[in-house]
C-alpha cells in the first residue's frame, strides 16, 4: 500500500512539472497546441547537440554550451567558439550555422551573406565537443574515480572487508570474473578481464546516465549508433587479433563439414566469413535498438499530453497523469534493461574471446 501511495504521489507530481498548463490556459493558445510534431519531439530529444539543454521558460532556452570547432574549406581556416554564439540555431556566425531541417538538421553547414545555406560549398570538417563526446569525458573521468579509490582503498586495507565505494564495486566486479569472463574463457580470463570490466562499466554508466533527466545527464550515449559501433569494433579487433591458428582452421575449412560444401564453391566458407562480420554487427545494433527503443517509448507518452490537450483541455490534464505514470514505471524498467545490456554486451563479447582462444584437442586427436 505504500508503494501505491508513493507512486500516486510521484506521478501527480510529474504531471504537474510536465503538463503544459500554460498551453492549455486559454482557448487562444489552441493553435500552439495543433502545431505540436511528436516526431520531432522525440527525435530531437535522443539525438546528439550542440549545446546541453537545461530547460526553458516561456520563450527563453536555458542551456550549457559547448566548444565548436570545425574547418571551413570555403573560407579555408579553422573555427573555434561556443555554441551559444548560433542562438539555438536561429543565427549564423563566421559564415557558418547549424542546419534546421532534412539532411542537415543538428549538421554545421556553410551559409551565403544572407545566411541561406551555400549549396557550392562542402561540409565543414566538424571536430565540435557535442553532448555525447562531453559525456563520454564525464563517464570516463567517473569511471577512472571510482576504480582509482577501489584500488587505494584495497591497497591500504589488504585484510579488510571493502568499504564506502569499493563495497559497491566489488560485487560487480566479481561478477563479471566469476559469471561472465571464467565460464566464457576458461584459464585465459585474466587476459581480457581489463576490456569486459571497462566495457561492462562503461555501458552499465551510459545507460543510468541517459535516465537521469538533468545535466550531468540526459545525454542518449548508447542509443548514438556511433558510440555502439566503436565498442563493437573493439570487441571485433580483440576476436581478430587474439585468434588461434584453430579458430582460422574452423571457419575455412571446417571439420566434419562434407567437402561438397567447400568445393568447388566454397559455401561453408563464405558462410563462416560472413559470421566473422556479423557478430559485431549485432552487437552494435541490440545495444542501439534497446536504448533508443526505451527512450522513444517514455517520450511518447509524454507526448500523449500534448495530442490528447490538442483535442480537450480536460483529456490533456487527464491523460498526463496516466502518461507520467506508464512513464514512471518505463524508467523502473530501463534501470533493468540498463544492466541487462551491459551484462549482454560483456557476455557475448567474452564468448567471441573464447571461440577465438580455444583450443580444439578434438581435432587433432581424430
């Protein structure tokens, strides 16, 4: 009973702070109201920025901006200056301005004297610390922190039971060695424990960070393709490069497979080389498609307020309770599926590890 009170009370208080009360104040402001895009709502919230939006009031867009630095090969010379100087995209600066719509939205783009974009000149190079790249500087400097006073605190104490932030730390730890890295690598675990611990740690974060609705969250870091592509990429060279003579053998000329498979067209073959590729393929893509996927479900509740206040004042006020609510109870989900991934990605990671690194007796011995 007194989780139900406490759930009532927190989702009244969320529709309070989310409900657009100011939309719905009078019959005059009904157009606003029509002209509201879930689409663009919601994309616009789990893409990356310029700039970290706090919040806004009435018309005014309190937000932290961040460095942009980009080439211009137009004007061929770099250019260094904070994203504040756009005005949230509604000014151009130094010939330059960020792209508004289609192709280009988010994108920094070449503009003429009349600050329509130059469709001669090409893209600027654009080196610009977006949300993204700050807060995979936030998550690294936390996670060096925190593994930093573990290792103090250990080294200190040899003989004592761990304290303060090792106590938390070290359960998960020893669970990545004892139920991830030794079932998947056997007597080799200790080879690649660095990668599985730093990966592991470092989605676990991305995920809680990108629940946290204020700086220093709010950023979507593991629902940004690039980043899951990068972390897929660093499981694939690993595989790559730790690889046995075995596992070569295996995938061009696999034992036990009739020859007919190999030759003349090498089928087997191709289908094992194919697998090589495919793997991180779908680790990049599970991990994008769950995130966004957790991400674009919360938002579209809370832009049932907005369609619903669209049509009668009342069905706004009474959907946002019943919005906040399902909202609420998908971010108690996401904290799972936030741990969950990150304890996906690490296993199958170490299980490439271990296909690569194994030793087939079997084979010699027939």
């Amino acid at each position: 009973m007194w989780n139900k009170r406490w759930i009532l009370i927190l989702s009244l208080l969320f529709s309070i702070i989310y409900t657009p009360a100011n939309i719905f104040a009078n019959e005059e402001k009904a157009d606003s109201v029509q002209t509201f895009k879930p689409g663009e709502f919601i994309i616009d919230h789990i893409l990356d920025d310029h700039g970290w939006h706090i919040a806004t009031l009435g018309e005014k867009h309190i937000s932290i901006p961040l460095p942009i630095i980009v080439y211009s090969y137009k004007q061929h010379q770099w250019h260094i200056f904070m994203s504040s100087a756009f005005h949230h995209g509604h000014e151009s600066h130094n010939g330059l301005a960020l792209g508004t719509e289609g192709d280009i939205k988010g994108k920094i783009i070449e503009v003429d004297e009349n600050g329509n974009r130059d469709e001669t000149a090409p893209m600027p190079l654009d080196l610009s610390i977006t949300k993204n790249t700050m807060e995979i500087f936030i998550i690294s400097l936390l996670l060096l922190w925190i593994f930093l006073s573990t290792a103090r605190y250990y080294k200190k104490n040899p003989n004592k039971a761990p304290k303060k932030i090792a106590s938390w730390v070290e359960p998960l730890i020893l669970f990545v060695r004892d139920d991830i890295a030794q079932p998947s690598l056997g007597h080799k675990y200790m080879k690649f424990m660095p990668y599985l611990l730093t990966v592991f740690f470092f989605i676990f974060f991305s995920n809680l960070m990108g629940l946290i609705p204020i700086f220093p969250g709010g950023a979507n870091l593991t629902g940004n393709i690039a980043v899951t592509m990068v972390l897929a990429l660093f499981t694939f060279f690993i595989t790559t490069f730790s690889a046995n003579k075995a596992y070569w053998i295996h995938i061009f000329n696999s034992p036990g497979v009739p020859w007919w498979l190999k030759i003349p067209i090498p089928l087997m073959p191709v289908i094992e080389l194919i697998g090589v590729f495919t793997k991180p393929f779908v680790l990049m893509v599970r991990l994008f498609a769950n995130i966004t996927a957790g991400h674009i479900i919360a938002l579209g509740f809370f832009s049932l307020i907005f369609i619903f206040g669209a049509m009668n004042q009342g069905l706004g006020y009474g959907m946002s309770v019943l919005s906040v609510t399902f909202a609420v109870f998908m971010s108690l989900l996401e904290l799972l599926v936030a741990f969950i991934q990150a304890y996906v990605f690490t296993l199958l990671s170490a299980i490439f590890f271990g296909m690569a690194t194994e030793e087939h007796h079997h084979a010699e011995t027939h």
